[in-house]
C-alpha cells in the first residue's frame, strides 16, 4: 500500500503530461480537492513531528493578468507567471528595483490583477500556460479549440481585459492539457469575475466546471504567509526560516496518510522545479497505469485500488534523475529545453554552423522576426531549422535544444552518429569551444569547396540572380599557410573581479586582489570568453608575445595598475615583421609586392601576409583588363580605399588614381604611402564614398577632377566595410556609369546584395573569385568583377 500512495501522488503532478489518446478531460477542481491535493495543501506546525517531516521551501506557481489603471492605457494587459504576486505587483508598479517585472513597460502603470489562476504544479506547466496565453494564435490546442487559425489570430490582436479573458476561457474550458489540470481562477474585483462570468457559454458544460472565487489578494490562500516549523538543530530549517512572503516551510501531517512513511510524505511535498522532469515521468509502466487504472478521472471519484504496487520502481527511478534548470526566458515552443534529436545536417550557413531541418506535427507561420536569420531558415512550413555548431554536411549527430526563436532554434552537439570522410582532429583543444574558429575539425579542401558552394548560393539566393545570369563562383584561392598566418589578433578580457585577500609580507598589495578572468575570445553562439594562452591561426611571433602580455596585464590587475580596471578591454597583437606591436597608436611598416606600406598598428590593415600580394594581382589584373570595345583602362577610383593598397598597387598601370575614405588618418597615412613609394599619379580624398562623383578638384591637385574623367575608360575599385554599400553610393555609381566595377569584400552576404542593385543597372557579373583569406574560420573575401553591358 505505501509504494502505491507515493506513485500516485507523483502521477498527480504528471498526469497532465500523459499522451493526449490517454488523457481524458476533467472539470477543472478547487486546490482543496481531495487526496493528493490535500496533502500538498496542508501546513502546520506538529511539535510531536520528526525532523525527517520537515522539507525544503516549496513554492507556488501562479499565473496572472495585469491591467492598466493608466487613463491614457485603458486596453494595456500584461500576462506573467510568479510564485509571489503580492511581491510580483509591486515589481510591476516600480516598487521593487530588482525583480524579473522591471521591465514591465512604465507607460502603463500603475497596475492591477485583473486575475490570477492558482493550482499549478511545477515552473514547467506555468511557463507552458503563460506561452499559451500569449501566443494563443500560435499554440496548436488553442487553434483546435477554436476551430479556425484565422479567428484565433483575430482574438489575438483584440486588446483589452475582456479580450483576454475571452482566450482564458478557451483555455482552461477547451484546451487540453490545460482542462486536466486542478486550476482555479481568482478575481480580486467582483467586477473581472462578472466580466469573465458574462463570456462563458451557458450551456457549456466543460466551461460552467470551472472554479472561480473573488477576493483580495493577500486574503488569497497562497499569498498568506505560513508561519516556519523550527527544528534547532537541523540546518535545513535555519535557511526556511529566513524564507517570508508566501513561500512555506511544507510541514506534512502524517495522520493525512495513515499507509506512508516519513520519507515518503517528504517525497509527495516536494515540488520539482526542474525543467522536463515531469515530461520525461512518463515511463511505459505509468502510461499503462494512467490507460487502465482510470487515474485521469476526477480526484473524487477515484478510489485506489489494491495490488498497484508495481509503480515504486518508477518513483525511485524518477527521483534519481539529475535536475535540469530552465532558463527564465526560455520559449518552449517548438521544442522543450535539452529535448534531444537524432539528425541529419544539410548545409552549412554563412556563420558557420550547420543546418538541420526537423518535422513538426504542426505547420509553423515561418514569420521572421528581429532575432531570426532570416537567410538560412526554410519556408516549408512543416519544416523546422536548427543550427547546430561543428559539424559538417552529410553528417548524421544527436543534438540537444537549448534556445527556441521565431523560425529556428539553436542545439548543442551530443554525438557524431554517422561522421563525414573530411573530419578531422582540430588542431587546438579549444576548437569545439572558441568562436576565432569554425573549421578546424574539416579538411582544409573541404573547407575550401564550401566556402565556392556557399558563395555560389549566396549569389542564387541573395542576389536573385540565376545561374545563367552569372558564371560559376571560380574555386576559393589560398596558400599553404593554414595555420601561423594571422599577423593580428585581438583577444579580450572581462572587467576584473575583487577578491578580498590579505596584504602579502612583501607589501604587493593593500588587501583587496584584482583578478582578471579568460583572456581570449567569445564562445560560439555565447558572449562568455574562452581563456586562450596560445592560438594556432596567429604567427609564432604573436604567440610568443601573447604569454608575456597575459601575464603582465594581470600582474596589472592586482597591482592596480591598469588604464580602465574597472572595465574589460581588448587587447592589440599586430605582428609587423620586424617585433609584434602592442600600442594602437604606433606606426609599423608592411611590405605587399616591393610596396611599403605605413600605418598605425591599430587600423585596419589585411591580417594574411601570406595571401595578400595575390589578391592585389587579381584586382590589378581585373582592373587594367580592356574594355569591350578594345579600349585600355585609364583611370582608377578606389572606393573606401583605407591607407591605399589597391589605388597605390594598380597606379603603374593607369594614368591617373583617386581614392578616398572616411577616415581621415587613414587618408593620411595613403598620402604618406604614396610619398614613400614614390608615386605621383595618386590623389586621396577624406570624405564619404559618395561624395567621390562630387565634380570638385581634389586637394592639392587641380588637375585631377572625378567629375571630368572618361566614363568608357575608368574603372571603380569598391572595398567597403562588412555592412556592404549604401544604397546612396549605389545610385551615384549608377548616375555616375563607369565602364568597370571591381568589387572586393569580406561579407558575401552583403556583396550578393549589392551585386542585385548593379546588374539592374545595366551591369554583367564577369568573374567571381573567393579567396580563403583566414583558413580554419568561416570568413571568405570575394572579388566580383562587373562590366557594363553594350547599349
């Protein structure tokens, strides 16, 4: 009989969880309904009780409905969950600093109950209500009871407190599992109670069933609070007596059951606040149980029967399983938090991680939102996309969902099922954690064939362009260095933490120890840092400075000693060929193609020494090729030209070079490069890429006005920023009509883009060529060369 009583009282709070085929409805009951419920209900301080009677706190999870009682707000409703709503309200108007409802919006205070339910067994069924609640035109019961996707959305749109109450109606009348639960509605104005009264159909059985009361709301029984049962010399009761509000020491009288044990009366208190537990309760043996006992009947009316004894296994299984904590924001739709999958991955996108597609029981709306990519996701509606990091096309993996957005989610990797003939042991221990790479675990071939295929798709999808249109993305270009190439690096490190220690004998310090955390880079799909003491993609010479600038910025630290040590900074790493330069502001010299180039360690500046004087060849050679019409190329204009790589490399081989950029230091330092090397026919101009068309005399040389150089002959060198160009240059460009545009970029994404705007205005794509600037990561830079087309 004792293992019977405790089975049931844990079915109590799964039962709602069982398959929908073995669930049968019930009217929704009191919280002072029989059995089970009872006991959780019961409080009291027994003298003559063991300290094995006394449990941890338990809380109460209670769902509620704000209204505004802003005159200039009167529609305004928020809907929430809490286990305190005296405490939640006063978050809610501002009375609290600290609390999860401060974010509640301020333009519709103060705020009121307009109602609250009560009966919820654990953080999970709450969270699933409040989800259902808000996303009614979403939730797959909530269209079912209303028998009509498009009214659902209707109702969702309506505003107000009667509006709301009208989806409440629904849901706990009409949606499974939510008609199961044990719930009861509380008004604290009789005029919310008459409203929701008014909406309930009245020969509708299911809807009539269910309870409501009106009252305040510190006279609501959960919001009363419950006096502590001490027990001197337990120090699980120190920590519940510092427990106040409506928190409660539960204390279980065990005259309530005669049949069961300490042990097990502790047991049926506890309310599990862990995240799937309940979920997963549901074992073969429990799911015969609730088929053929008639558990799912209404508390009443059940009556246990003898012999049951089979469910203690379960129990004690349960009771084993490690907790699992949900997140405070995590949205359980499609997908539970650590729910795991076997699948098989697609593609790759363009950050790098790889892309599943599940079914769904359901079709989705597939509405993008703020936080989608809206570029990877599928349009079958039936389909859903998950990201899934370290993995490659073709493999088969098990992952575990941990973040649910609009239109995908994002998942860990558990285990390579089925592996790809191209994985490889990285290099680095941190691979599988560090976002500096994506890669490593793939063959450097490989790497390079998707890095083709994915510019290719990106041009197709993008670009709206058709394959016919453009012809094929050439194979991505790289060199033997695939590892020790990155001349720069720049790790960072988190605002350091004081410790309170004692004064070392040799005075180092006044007794308070700064110390900082990782220095190095952002996880994946995180904004936590991984600490990395050496990276495999920066030069030698940078590694070897990187262990003694670890070391002396926390020597820093401790000593006080840092320019900012309140706050995280980044560091500079830029090896300059002749020692690696820490300071942003110091100048160092390059070499690309017998060409020196001066700029200051910290601005921008191509990272592959190995690679770069090729790319400088291919844009020359794009550039000086001759027209159509068999004219030779005379003029240059280098868009967002930076210190001058690509105006200084190609001015032998036109008559005239212009370039300008933003950056007024960086204008500068092109000058001086020219100066250095030389080279006369180079002008550079300090503004924004539109104001290149301007018909001005650049500074210093009147002779050369853009305005005035032949449209047939000159060619436009574009090398913008990651963001692409504005849409502002695009229109000059194509008012301006150059012959030629050779588009260099670091974002394909971006470059497909504008590639759509320039072959509306009369361009053709001649060449696309990827290069595998930095191997082992996701970043590819592309040229794209245009031509104009003959009228």
């Amino acid at each position: 009989m004792k293992p019977l009583i405790c089975f049931l009282a844990m079915a109590s709070l799964v039962s709602s969880f069982a398959p929908a085929s073995r669930r049968t409805a019930t009217p929704l009951v009191a919280r002072s309904s029989t059995f089970a419920p009872s006991i959780l209900q019961s409080i009291s301080n027994d003298n003559n009780s063991t300290e094995e009677d006394i449990t941890t706190p338990s809380q109460h999870f209670h769902c509620y409905l704000l209204r505004s009682l802003d005159p200039k707000h009167p529609l305004k409703t928020y809907v929430g969950y809490t286990t305190d709503p005296i405490r939640r309200l006063r978050q809610h108007n501002g009375e609290l600093k600290h609390g999860g409802a401060k974010r509640t919006a301020r333009n519709g205070r103060p705020w009121q109950y307009a109602a609250i339910i009560d009966g919820f067994q654990d953080k999970v069924t709450a969270m699933q209500f409040e989800w259902a609640w808000q996303h009614t035109h979403r939730s797959k019961v909530f269209r079912e009871a209303v028998g009509d996707d498009a009214l659902a959305k209707r109702m969702k749109r309506r505003r107000g407190v009667k509006a709301r109450f009208d989806e409440l109606r629904v849901l706990l009348g009409e949606c499974e599992p939510f008609n199961s639960y044990p719930l009861e509605v509380y008004f604290p104005e009789e005029e919310s109670h008459e409203l929701f009264c008014t909406l309930m159909p009245k020969k509708d059985n299911d809807t009539q069933n269910i309870r409501k009361k009106v009252c305040p709301v510190n006279e609501m029984p959960f919001a009363t609070p419950t006096e502590t049962f001490a027990a001197p010399t337990d120090t699980r009761t120190k920590k519940a007596q510092k427990v106040n509000g409506s928190w409660a020491q539960m204390h279980f009288n065990l005259s309530l059951m005669p049949g069961a044990s300490s042990t097990q009366s502790r047991f049926l208190g506890q309310r599990r606040h862990q995240s799937n537990w309940a979920l997963n309760a549901v074992t073969p043996q429990a799911s015969h149980f609730f088929a053929t006992s008639g558990f799912n009947q209404s508390p009443e009316k059940f009556e246990p029967e003898e012999g049951e004894t089979e469910s203690t296994s379960v129990v004690e299984e349960e009771s084993e399983q490690p907790p699992v904590n949900v997140p405070a924001k995590f949205k359980p739709y499609p997908f539970q938090y650590h729910q795991e999958f076997l699948v098989t991955i697609d593609s790759l996108t363009n950050l790098g991680f790889g892309i599943a597609r599940i079914e769904l029981d359901e079709p989705h709306d597939n509405q993008a939102g703020d936080d989608c990519e809206s570029d990877q996701t599928n349009n079958d509606p039936m389909k859903w996309v998950v990201f899934v990091p370290n993995v490659i096309p073709g493999e088969k993996v098990r992952i575990r969902i941990y973040r649910n957005y609009a239109t995908y989610s994002d998942a860990d990797l558990l285990e390579i099922v089925e592996a790809s003939p191209d994985r490889i042991e990285p290099k680095c221990d941190l691979a599988n954690i560090c976002g500096g790479c994506q890669y490593q675990h793939i063959t450097v071939d490989r790497q390079r064939q998707m890095k083709t295929i994915q510019v290719q798709e990106l041009f197709e999808r993008l670009g709206g362009l058709k394959t016919d249109e453009f012809p094929s993305v050439l194979p991505t270009l790289g060199t033997d260095e695939v590892f020790g190439y990155r001349s720069k690096i720049t790790p960072h490190y988190d605002a350091p933490l004081k410790k309170k220690g004692r004064k070392n004998k040799d005075g180092s310090y006044n007794g308070i120890s700064c110390e900082i955390g990782p220095i190095g880079f952002k996880e994946k799909a995180s904004r936590r840092l991984v600490d990395v003491p050496y990276c495999h993609i920066a030069t030698p010479d940078i590694n070897e400075a990187l262990a003694r600038i670890r070391d002396e910025t926390r020597k820093a630290a401790r000593e006080g000693k840092l320019k900012k040590p309140t706050k995280g900074a980044t560091l500079l790493l830029r090896d300059a060929g002749d020692g690696v330069e820490t300071d942003h502001n110091v100048y160092v010299k390059t070499t690309v193609k017998d060409l020196v180039f001066r700029f200051k360690a910290g601005n921008f500046f191509q990272n592959n020494p190995f690679l770069l004087p090729k790319m400088v060849d291919l844009v020359v050679d794009a550039a000086t090729v001759p027209s159509p019409s068999g004219k030779a190329m005379t003029h240059l204009i280098d868009c967002y030209c930076g210190s001058g790589l690509f105006a200084i490399g190609s001015s032998s081989s036109f008559e005239a070079c212009v370039g300008i950029e933003v950056n007024e230091m960086a204008v500068e330092e092109a000058r001086e490069n020219a100066a250095l090397n030389g080279i006369g026919n180079c002008a550079f101009v300090s503004a924004s890429a539109e104001a290149i068309f301007d018909p001005v005399t650049l500074e210093g040389r009147s002779d050369l006005i853009v305005g005035d150089f032949p449209r047939e002959t000159t060619v436009v060198v574009v090398d913008p920023p990651r963001k692409g160009c504005s849409v502002e240059f695009l229109e000059q460009l194509n008012e301006y009509k150059p012959q030629r545009v050779v588009y260099m970029s670091c974002d394909p994404a971006t470059q497909a883009r504008d590639a759509k705007y320039l072959v509306s205005y009369g361009y053709e794509i001649v060449s696309v060529q990827p290069f595998d600037l930095f191997p082992q990561t996701r970043h590819i830079e592309c040229l794209a060369t245009f031509e104009l087309k003959d009228k």
